[in-house]
C-alpha cells in the first residue's frame, strides 16, 4: 500500500511538472509574441523619421526624428537604396577585416528572415529606400528560452520516469527474493521430516529397494530449498568442472523427460576448463533452459544442449525444435510473470536471468528463434 502512495504521488508530480512546465511556455510565447508586435511598431515609428530626415529641407525641424532615431539602442537595422547599396546601419557588429563583405552577408540573413519596410522619398515612388530590420537580441534571446525550458523539463521527467521505473523493479526484484527466500524457509521443515523419516526406513528395511529413490528425490528437495534461499544474497563461486555439472544437468532432465524427445549433448572433445561457478544455482539454469525448451516442443522434439569457447568467453546454447518465439518477445521472455503456459509463475527465466547475470556477471538472451521452428537460448560467461 505504502509502495502505491509512493508511485502515485511521483505519478502526480510529473504531471504537475508537466502542466507547468506547459504554462511556462505559453507565457513565454505570449510574451516574445507581444515584444515582436512592440519592436515592429517601433521600426515602424523609426522608419516614418527615416523618411521625415531624407525629405526635409533646410526649414524643417528634425529634432524629433533625429531623437527617435538615436532612440533604437536593440533592433538591428540596414537602410538600403534601389542599387542596393547600403546607405545606414545600426546595432550591427561588423566581423572580419572586410567590413563591406561582412555587412553584405548580415544584408542577406535580414532579406531571408528580417522584416522590410519601403520608404517612398518622392510623390511618384522613383526615389525608395528599403529599412531591414531583425529581431533584438533580447527577442532572440527570448525565443529561443522557451525550447532550452522544455528541455530542461524533458530531462526532469525522464529522470523521474527512469527513478519510477527503477524503483518500481526494485521493489518487484525484493517481492520475488522474498518470495523465494520464504519458500526455502517453508520447505526446510517438512524436507527435514522427511529426511529422518527415511533414514529411520533404511535402518528398518536395509534391503528395500524403493527407499535409495525416495533418499534421491529427499535430496532433490533439500538442493531446491538450498537454492531459492540463496536469492538474493551473494552466492560463494568455485572453481568447477563445467562439463560435469552440464552432463548432471542434463541426464536430471532426460530421466524426466519423454523418450518422444530426443536430447543430444554437445561437448568439445578437448574437454572443458573449470569455472568459477556457483555450482548449485548454475545447475538449476541449465535444468530450467532444457525444461522450458522440452516444453516448448509439448514433449515432441529435438533437444541440443551445446558448450563451447571463444576467445573472450564460453557459451552454452540451448537449442529446441518447439513453437519458436517472435522477435517482440525476445527481452519479454526474461520479465518476470511473463509465461505462455496455461500453469507457471513466469519465474524461470526470471531467476535465471539474474542467477546469470547478477551473480555470475554473464549474459543469458535468446540467440535465435522462429515462430513454429524453435528457439536457441544462450548463456555466456567472459574467460
């Protein structure tokens, strides 16, 4: 319940960080819209004065236009003549030696993306001058603000959507150890039980036949209690005769297994080096990649169990001749609860994927598979 509040009140705050981080933008963009609409009527004003300074003669007072237009300290401007030449400019910085060339090109940029407003210097319109002007610095400045906000509320919400997410398989990795923690716990008792019980019947029918099986499967069930408790704490890795515990693995699985299903094991005749294994819960990988594989051909088919070695690693590929699995599923195969089976937890792959991969530092992942023609899971550990 706790962990739910948890989730919806992050859930909350991004939405809120959302919303206002949606506000903010369109107030930004009322604002640059409401600053361009005042800078365009002052270039407006300072063109009128413009062309109030060109036409006046020797009687006219051009105080006032000459104020309005030493008041322009931000729009950039360029007064052009029907040649094209430029006659005025303000708020331009000139780069470069060539300060002709260098206000040609700021010429260009203001025809391409500036505003234009022709002046007419006489009563036919023989005599014009075009005025370019471009957005202030603070408009730009001001346009430009509101996408480097939303990115900065992008990052904000993909970080608090990785933490959610993150938390959230925290919190399911601590629900599946405490689960397997709690099922070791309750089969220690009765595997115990059981476990005096038979040798209390040897010691009472010495020459019973039935009783060696019912000892093996006792010891079946006290190695899978062993290994769910070892779930989530550091298992101890020794040096181990890998193509034993494959070979182990294996015939557990063909004892238990259809003789409809063919299993083949392929291993490198020059033998295979130990590993630092956690022997028990490495085991139960390979019993749980050759069941799954015997029951994805429904206990009809070809089972290759296959070790070999790279330069940089050893692998394991476990190959079947099942139903195969489509390419959207490779990763989901691996979640927990995901299963295909009308019974099962969907845990197999789940533990095994973390026995691998958190325990013994290798990769486990789907190396190939077709819909109706099988599937090769592999499992790889660096040298």
């Amino acid at each position: 319940m706790l962990m739910d509040y948890r989730y919806s009140l992050r859930f909350w705050l991004i939405v809120v960080a959302v919303f206002i981080a949606v506000g903010s933008l369109y107030v930004s963009h009322v604002l640059v819209g409401d600053l361009y609409k005042e800078e365009q009527s002052r270039m407006e004003v300072w063109a009128e004065a413009m062309q109030s300074l060109r036409i006046a003669d020797e009687q006219t007072d051009l105080s006032m236009a000459l104020k309005v237009l030493n008041a322009n300290h931000t729009i950039p401007v360029m007064v052009v003549d029907k040649q094209h030449t430029i006659q005025f400019y303000r708020n331009i910085r000139v780069t470069g030696s060539d300060s002709i060339a260098s206000l040609r090109r700021q010429l260009d940029k203001m025809r391409t993306g500036g505003q234009c407003i022709r002046l007419r210097l006489d009563e036919q319109g023989d005599d014009t001058l075009d005025v370019y002007y471009a957005p202030s610095l603070l408009l730009t400045r001001l346009s430009v603000y509101p996408y480097i906000q939303l990115g900065v509320v992008l990052l904000f919400v993909s970080i608090a959507l990785f933490a959610l997410l993150s938390a959230k398989k925290a919190e399911q990795n601590r629900v599946w150890v405490g689960l397997s923690k709690e099922t070791a716990h309750q089969l220690g008792t009765p595997i115990s039980s059981l476990m005096a019980w038979t040798e209390l019947l040897r010691g009472q029918y010495p020459d019973d036949r039935l009783l060696p099986a019912m000892g093996e499967d006792v010891e079946r069930l006290r190695l899978i209690a062993n290994r769910f408790s070892q779930i989530g704490s550091a298992p101890e890795l020794r040096e181990t005769d890998l193509q034993a515990l494959v070979s182990r693995a294996v015939d557990y699985v063909a004892r238990r297994t259809s003789s409809k299903v063919v299993i083949r094991l392929d291993l490198p005749e020059e033998g295979l080096p130990t590993v630092r294994l956690n022997e028990s819960l490495f085991e139960w990988v390979v019993e749980n990649l050759c069941k799954n594989a015997v029951d994805a051909m429904n206990g009809v088919g070809t089972l290759t169990i296959r070790v070999g070695q790279t330069a940089a690693v050893w692998f394991l590929d476990v190959t079947d001749t099942g139903k195969g699995i489509d390419r959207r599923h490779y990763r989901d195969v691996f979640k927990p609860g995901y299963t295909t089976k009308e019974r099962g937890w969907g845990l197999g792959l789940s533990l095994a994927r973390r026995i691998v991969e958190v325990y013994h530092n290798g990769r486990i992942f789907v190396l190939h598979s077709e819909p109706g023609r099988g599937t090769t899971f592999r499992v790889e550990l660096r040298r």
